[in-house]
C-alpha cells in the first residue's frame, strides 16, 4: 500500500503571510513564534517542522512566550505527570494573552489526540484558540489563517491515518545533529501505552524521500542522524515498497558523508538478526541498541502486550553482544504494571543483571484513559510503585558505575555538543554508544569530533582528556 501523500497548500501560508507583513509595518518588526515542546524525540522533529512553518509564513523564531504572537505548545501524553505540567503551562499563557488580545495559542501533539483533553481545553481554557493532532504539522496554516481572519475556535480530532506530507520545512535546532523520522504512528497497542490511539496506525515514508533527506544533511555538515519511529522495525510493512528497516539502515549509511546513523525505537518482537547484522556490518551505524524491555516477567509482558519472552529478548541482546561485543544497549522499564507481584518485580532486577544494560530509562506505571491496562483491576499501590522504582534505580546506578568504570583508559570519538550541563566550566559530547564524555576543551567548538582518553568514571559522568582534534 502507498501511503497518501499531500503538499503544502500555498494559499493558506499566503494568507498568513499577508497577515505577518502588515504587522511587520505596524510595528516596524516582523510578529514572533514561540514553539514549546513536551515528550520524545517524535515531537522535537514534529516541531522543527513547525518552526520551519511559521518561518515560511514570515514569523521569527523566540525563546520567550512573552514576546511571542504566536504560542504552539506541541504536548505530550505518554504519562500523567507529562499532561498536568503541560496544562499548567497553558494555563499560565492566559495572562499573556490577556496582555495581548491580538496572541494566537496553538496546542498540538499527542495530548490534543485524546478527546476528553480537546474538551476540556475548549470548555476550560477559553485562550486557546486551536488545537490540531499529532502528525498533523501541515495543519498549521490553514488553522492559522482561519483564525487570523475571525474564524472560529476549532479542535481538531486525529485520522487513523494522517496524509504523510513530505513538503514542509523544516528549522533545525542543531547544525550537527538531525532527526529524521522513517514512519509514523504504531500498531502495537502495548496495554499501558497511549501513543497508538493518538498518532494513528502505523505509515512509512518511502526510502527515496528518507535517503534524499539524509544525502541533504550529510551534504549540510550535519554529523549525527538518528532515524526515528515508535517501531522502526516495523518499516515498510503492509507497503508496496520491498524495503524492510535492515535493508533502509544499510541504503541510508550508503549515503557519502562524515556522518554517525542512530536509530529508535525498536520493538524487541520485531528486532531481527538481519538488523543487528546490519549494526555489525555497517561503519557509520552507531554501536548502539536502545531495546525496551519493559519488564522481566513473562507473565507481565504478556499482559502487557508485547508478544516477546524474556528468553527470546535475551537471545536477541545474546547475538549482539557477540557479533558486536563493545555494543551499548540501553533499556525502558515499567514498574508497577497491574498485577505485578513482588516476584514479577524481582524477574525485572534480574534482567537488569542479565542484561548490563549502560542505562535504563525507567517509568513508574501512569493509568492513561481508554488504555486496557487502566481498566485492569489489580492497580498497584502509589507506595508499593515508588518502592519498587527506587530499588530499580539503585541497582542501575551499580551497573551503571561498573560498567563506566570499565572504560576508563579506554578511547572515543566524542561528537562535541557544547557547555557541559553539569559544569559548565567544561564542554561535553556524546560517544557512538550515545554516553555523554565531559572534557576540558579549548578552541574545540560545536560540531567538532575530538578523541578523548576516558580519565574517570562516576554513576552519572564520564570525563575525558583529549587525545587529538
Ligand atoms: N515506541 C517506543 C516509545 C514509547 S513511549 C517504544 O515502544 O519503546 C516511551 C516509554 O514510555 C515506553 O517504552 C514505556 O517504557 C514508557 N511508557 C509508555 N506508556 C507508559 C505509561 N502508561 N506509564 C509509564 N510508562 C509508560
Ligand atoms: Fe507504545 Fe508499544 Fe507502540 Fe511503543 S510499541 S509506542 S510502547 S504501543
Ligand atoms: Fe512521544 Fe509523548 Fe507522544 S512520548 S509519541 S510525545 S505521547
């Protein structure tokens, strides 16, 4: 099957356009775009590429709501904490438009997906005047014309599945690192998630348009790629393209240029032998594997929904390791799923010593509406859940010194991506393995590569010292 393509429709960006230049004459600058981001890297590229639209339609970019004409707030619903902070900070964008009567606020992204969230933003947050779906950006100038002109507020539900729209632009946030997404939405309906029933069944773009807008950025300087998708191994299923994701990753490291090719995220069901080949064989692919396990218990990750057993996940990490064994595996873990037994939680601490993982991203279960596994009855306690997480935590921080320390001594080509967020005295970069090296650097700039000697190693850093520019 072809997904259905759409263009930009010139008509609606020229109405905005008009509007944005009478405003530049008014007040002798052009009106300003703030675009806010909560959740995955799916939304950082999502609102690039809403960046890039109000560019086309003759807004500057600005790091300020205040001094913003325009406010799009592109959200996030993976976990409740993720939507009550979003909602407040919509709910402090009232004032400013109460100082500026003239302010569109746009809400986008995977919480407007949800229908309960696009009446209560319609019933109880009067100032918004639009909300549009995830996988939607191409909506945005059509709703914003509309609304420029006197329309009507209007909150528009999602499609199951949205037009892939190939044309838009796109402002970059980095000049050395870029997303790039290879499909859309997700089939899988993992019993906790909320993401399916917001972004649609799953679409993939077509491997010419993704390798063309790779060859554009490895032409740019661009150094590191990350291809993105909630499954990317499901790619190019159910499409009349006989690419599959292994096939894609070796076309798309083909590509001539200096650059690093990452990838997220794969679902352990669907990760092949062909892939992890495919990471072995190929020079520019990051040595690197982010595999969610979620849980280490089989009956869970049944109920769960994720079609995989602990020993079919651990023969998959058991390949790696031996095909490529300096290879970096990171991991998402749920805790407090429904019905997880004490024992169920301890088959979770033992995966996390069968697997070593280099870093564990780690959630405590959030009910999220409309989802099977809210309804489920056996919902774990608030202090049973936090128990749980902090004793997951601790048992990755001891894998995760161990396993720093053993690269002390060793060396990495490190990515430099500034000013260390930790101290600021020093840069900091990131290694194939995506690990995060702190170094004192001077005279080295973003985007340059420098090779560092591994000097000392903690739970949360790595710090090196350069060997060569
Ligand atoms: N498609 C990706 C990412 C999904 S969201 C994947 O399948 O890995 C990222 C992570 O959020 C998930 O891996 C899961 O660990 C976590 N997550 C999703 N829904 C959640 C929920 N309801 N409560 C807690 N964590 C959740
Ligand atoms: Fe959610 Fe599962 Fe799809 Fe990931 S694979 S987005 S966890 S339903
Ligand atoms: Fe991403 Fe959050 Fe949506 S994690 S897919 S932005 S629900």
């Amino acid at each position: 099957m072809q997904e259905k393509k759409i263009s930009l429709q010139p008509e609606y960006i020229n109405a905005v356009k008009k509007y944005t230049e009478a405003y530049g004459v008014a007040h002798a600058r052009a009106p300003r775009a703030f675009v806010q981001t909560f959740g995955c890297q799916q939304n950082e590229a999502d609102s690039e590429r809403l960046a890039g639209l109000a560019k086309s339609m003759g807004y500057e970019l600005t790091d300020t709501p205040e001094s913003a004409q325009l406010i799009i707030v592109n959200t996030c619903a993976v976990r409740e904490h993720a939507e009550k902070k979003t909602l407040s900070v919509i709910g402090q964008y009232k004032h400013i438009k109460a100082e500026d009567p003239e302010l569109i606020i746009a809400v986008c992204g995977c919480m407007v997906g949800q229908e309960h969230r696009r009446n209560e933003l319609k019933m109880r947050y009067p100032y918004v005047d639009f909300t549009f779906p995830p996988a939607s950006p191409q909506m945005l100038p059509k709703l914003l014309s509309e609304r420029l002109a006197g329309g009507r507020r209007v909150f528009v539900p999602g499609e199951e599945r949205p037009p892939i729209c190939e044309d838009i632009p796109v402002h970059r946030e980095s000049k050395h690192r870029a997303w790039v997404s290879v499909m859309y939405g997700c089939n899988n309906f993992c019993t906790y998630c909320i993401v399916p029933y917001v972004r649609g069944r799953e679409r993939s773009r077509a491997p010419e348009d993704i390798i063309a807008e790779v060859r554009g950025l490895a032409e740019a300087g661009v150094r590191d790629i990350t291809l993105l998708g909630q499954n990317v191994n499901s790619y190019g299923k159910n499409t009349d393209f006989d690419c599959d994701f292994s096939t894609l990753l070796r076309r798309v490291s083909e590509v001539d240029g200096d650059f690093r090719l990452r990838f997220m995220t794969s679902h352990p069901k669907d990760a092949t032998f062909a892939l992890i080949d495919a990471i072995a064989e190929c020079d520019k692919v990051a040595k690197h594997l982010h595999l969610p396990v979620q849980s280490g218990s089989d009956r869970i990750l049944e109920r769960m929904n994720r079609h995989y057993s602990v020993e079919s996940y651990m023969e998959k990490l058991d390949y790696l390791r031996a095909r490529v064994p300096d290879a970096a595996v990171t991991s998402d873990i749920i805790v407090g799923f429904p019905g997880e037994t004490e024992e169920d939680f301890l088959a979770t601490l033992d995966i996390l010593r069968r697997a070593r993982y280099d870093r564990i991203f780690s959630f405590i279960y959030s009910p999220r509406r409309g989802t099977p596994a809210a309804e489920m009855e056996d919902q774990i306690a608030g202090e049973v859940k936090s128990e749980r997480f902090a004793r997951l935590i601790e048992l990755q921080n001891e894998i995760t010194l161990e396993k720093n320390r053993e690269l002390v001594g060793k060396t990495f080509r490190v990515l430099c991506d500034g000013v260390s967020r930790t101290n600021e005295k020093y840069l900091e970069g990131r290694t194939e393995h995506d690990r995060i090296v702190i170094f004192e650097g001077e005279g080295i700039a973003i985007g340059d590569t420098v090779e560092l000697e591994i000097t000392k190693a903690d739970t949360f850093n790595l710090f090196g010292k350069i060997l060569e520019k």
